[in-house]
C-alpha cells in the first residue's frame, strides 16, 4: 500500500530544505549499494529529525537502530556543545558503513557507535534521554520503549519509526509478525497512563512521545 501519493512525496521533497552534503552522500551511497536502502529515513523524514533536534538542543540523544548513519547524523545537528549521541547497530557491516559516515562529520567525537543488541547496552548508558529515536527490530519496540521511558528527561521525547509499518497494520486480520507487533506498539503507548502521544504521518509514521505534565 501507497501511504502517499508519489505526487504528494515529490511536492514534500521539493519544499524541504536541501540535505547537506554529507547527508547527500550517504543518501546516494546507501541507495546505491545497500540491498534494503528502503529502511534509510531519507531527506524529508531527515530534516524533521533535525528540526526536532536543533529545538529541543538535546544533551543525550539515544538511537536505536543505526542502519547507514544517516537519521545519526540528522539527530546529532542540535546536540549541545557537550552533548553526546549514543546509537545502537546489531549489524556489524551497517556499524562499519555508519562509523565511516561519522568519520565525516564536524560532530564526529560527539557521536557514540555501539554495536550489539540494545537491550543488553541501553540499561548500561546511564543518561537521561532529551530525545530518543527508535528505528530497530519492530518485535522489541515494547522492550524498547520500556527501557526507555524510566530514564526520559522531564521535557524529553521519544520518536517510534515505522508505526504504520507500509499499511499493512490496516490489513483485517493484520498477517505480518512485524505489523503486529507495530499494532501491539501503538496500542501499548496509547494505554500507558505516564505517557501522551501524537502520530505524524510522514513517511512511514512516526509516533511522537512525551511523559505526560
């Protein structure tokens, strides 16, 4: 299923603010080379991570979920001067595409590759989280997102990627593991009373949390 119109896409893209070219590159490199170049966040969804970053000025920014580097590279935009990025790849060959993508940036020494599983790394950071950005396995994002939420800072956000998971979370009975388990996210986030959320239909949507006032 089209979640837009290729008009609509095209028209996006057009008004959006050019990517830098660092961003650029890793775009083109990443459709290039990549066999699933289709889980890039590319330059719409990139510049509203970018936004969100540079407005919020995060101190600690968790991603989870490095693919090629580039939703990194858009998040690290508005770190603070002392701020760091800590970014999680289980893929040894992404982990090694990511790491010479930041080898590229300005905010190279503020950027944190790990590579594992995330569930094992996270609860040894030991920040509170300004922004956090999950774009990881669709079957952990309750595991996640509950590891996550206890050590969000007071204004913080989460950021869920894929919560619309390519339409097929409309299908009756949703057939897809990775759909279910996004339908079993979605409904999870809005059933928890410590939390309010907004779904910004961009790209593949994206859930947007914050703890509750």
């Amino acid at each position: 299923m089209d979640l837009m119109h290729p008009h609509v896409e095209a028209y996006a893209t057009q008004f959006t603010s050019p990517e830098n070219p660092l961003l650029a590159g890793v775009n083109r490199e990443t459709l290039e080379n990549h066999s699933q170049y289709h889980m890039l966040s590319g330059h719409v969804q990139g510049k509203f991570l970018s936004f969100i970053s540079t407005i919020l000025k995060p101190k600690y920014v968790l991603e989870i979920g490095t693919f090629t580097g580039y939703s990194a590279l858009c998040l690290a935009e508005g770190l603070s001067a002392d701020g760091e990025l800590h970014t999680i790849e289980l893929r040894e060959e992404d982990a090694a595409t990511s790491k010479a993508n930041f080898s590229k940036s300005d905010r190279n020494k503020q950027i944190h590759l790990h590579l594992g599983n995330a569930k094992e790394i996270i609860p040894k950071l030991n920040r509170k989280w300004d922004l956090v950005f999950i774009d990881a396995d669709k079957t952990s994002y309750i595991d996640y997102y509950e590891l996550v939420v206890p050590e969000l800072s007071a204004d913080g956000i989460i950021l869920a990627d894929n919560v619309l998971f390519h339409g097929q979370i409309f299908e009756e009975p949703i057939s897809s593991k990775n759909a279910k388990a996004i339908q079993a996210f979605n409904e999870h986030v809005m059933n928890d009373p410590r939390t309010e959320q907004v779904l910004v239909t961009i790209r593949d949507g994206v859930l947007m949390i914050k703890k509750k006032l």
